[in-house]
C-alpha cells in the first residue's frame, strides 16, 4: 500500500492549471511516480503538477516543494503550484511572505490579496548550457530546428527563443496562436533531440497593450502534461523571450486560455515577477483503493 493513502489533500487550481497540493511535512511519507499516475487517474483528482511539501532543508524557508507532472516525471517549477502551496501554508498560519525550496532553488511568495499571490521566480537562464539544448548556440533568442514545418505540420513556426524558468521553455512566436494544432505540435517538439531534457513547448501572439502594459496571448503544452489552461514558468519564459526579441518591454499581462497573469522581468536584480490568482476546488482524503 501507498505510504500516502488516506493523507489529506487539496484540488486548486492557479488560473486553471490543475493542481494538488499534498502536505507530507512530519508524515515521513515520500510519492513515488507509480502514485502521482495513480492519483491522476481518478477523473476527479485528474491534475497537471502535484505540489508535495516535506520538511524544509534551509533555515528560514517553510517547506521542501517537489513538483511532479501527471505522467510521474518530475518538474522544476511550476509558477502557479506555488501560488497554490503559498495560500495552504498561510490559511494553517504561515505569514503573507514565505520562501518555498525547490529542486531549482528558493522561491519568494507573497500575498497580495485575499486569493492572490505574487511569485519570485527568480532569474531565466539563457545559455544553450543551462536550458539546455544538445548543443552549442550562440543566440539562444532565435534557434531554428531543421524541417520543423514538416515535424509541425505548420509553416508559421520559425525560429524559437530558448529560456529555462526552472523548466526549459521554447517559446514560439506566431501570428495566430489560437489556429494552430498545439495538440500535433507539442508532442512532437516536447521530445525533439535539440532539448535533452525535453521542453515546454509555447506558442505566443503579442498584442495591444492593456492596463499600461504589452499583452501576450499565449498557449502551452506542458513536458510531462500535455495541453494545459495556464503554465506559469512558461508565461514567465515568454515574457522574457519576448522582451530580449523587443516584442514587449519588461512588464506584461499573459493572456492564457485559464486566465491572466501579470509578469515583470525585475531589472534590478533579474528577477522574474508572477501575480495571479488560486482557487480552492475542494480538498480531502485519498483514498487507499487509488493505490490497490
């Protein structure tokens, strides 16, 4: 049996990314990707990132967070998870600023409303390295895949901005996001040699500007997800991508199919800004016959 059958848990979602957030601080219990399958196999805890808080490493953090995709593989960020985690830990008494570790360092969350948070995602790495491609660019603002409109099957994909938010992320900058077949492309690019990590895959369309600020449409299929409503590190990616292509400035609003985010690459330090909102869907036990 599951070490974490009969845990409690809580159904989010951060602008309509699907999210779980199990809190296994003091259990001992660990989740293995035979369990996050498990879980997202019941329709009605059907997810895309599970949050997994445990005990934290460094002083002055709250927790541990380990992100795992649907399918079990594991993540590095995920931008609207922590929004998610951010509201659990201060709804049980955490202050209105916290730091979160995860797998690809320390990430400041702060509430700005009563459902709504403001994430440091800290700084995108652009070298063709720490991305990472399988080799060598030198600008990873426009790096083409040889006959990607065959793999495709569209001839308005050109060239991609490479950027790792946590995750890699290839954004792609196209006329017109919603009439392209994200469901073909995705999956085909997610696993394309050039990423050896595979890779988020974006499909961006600037726009006019809102509220002061560059708007960006944008959609996503996740690694290790699929197709989803939002994805925070890539509307992070995206910003920045769109920004070093002076698409935009440095401050937007990203228009996802789940809702909008408002995203500002921080000049001072580099940093990369997420605000938007969280929903508590319902929460519970899960049950041990999920992992019979």
């Amino acid at each position: 049996m599951s070490q974490i059958a009969g845990l409690p848990f809580f159904k989010m979602n951060g602008i309509g990314n699907e999210i779980i957030v199990l809190d296994l601080r003091g259990t001992g219990a660990a989740v293995s990707p035979a369990d996050a399958r498990a879980i997202h196999a019941d329709p009605a805890l059907a997810y895309d990132q599970l949050m997994i808080l445990s005990q934290p490493r460094k002083p002055g953090t709250h927790a541990f967070m380990t992100i795992l995709n649907n399918d079990g593989s594991e993540s590095g960020a995920c931008g609207n998870g922590t929004r998610c985690v951010a509201w659990v830990l201060m709804r049980d008494g955490a202050p209105d600023t916290l730091a979160l570790e995860t797998s690809a360092g320390t990430l400041a969350c702060e509430r700005v409303g009563e459902r709504r948070f403001r994430i440091d995602m800290g700084a995108p790495k652009l070298g063709w390295r720490d991305i990472p491609l399988q080799h060598e660019v030198v600008d990873t603002s426009a790096v083409t895949i040889a006959g990607i409109e065959q793999l495709s099957g569209s001839a308005d994909l050109g060239p991609f901005c490479a950027v790792n938010m946590g995750n890699p992320h290839a954004v792609f900058f196209v006329n017109d996001a919603a009439s392209l077949d994200l469901a073909r492309i995705g999956p085909r690019l997610e696993t394309h040699a050039v990423f050896p990590e595979r890779a988020n895959i974006s499909l961006a369309q600037t726009g006019a500007a809102q509220d002061g600020r560059d708007t960006i449409l944008l959609r996503v299929w996740e690694r290790g997800a699929g197709i989803t409503r939002a994805c925070g590190s890539a509307a992070c990616a995206t910003l920045v991508a769109a920004s070093l292509t002076g698409r935009t400035g440095r401050a937007a609003n990203v228009d996802l199919p789940g809702g909008r985010l408002v995203i500002e690459w921080r000049e001072s330090d580099n940093h990369v800004l997420m605000t938007g909102d969280v929903e508590l869907e319902f929460e519970g036990r899960l049950n041990p016959e999920l992992f019979a």
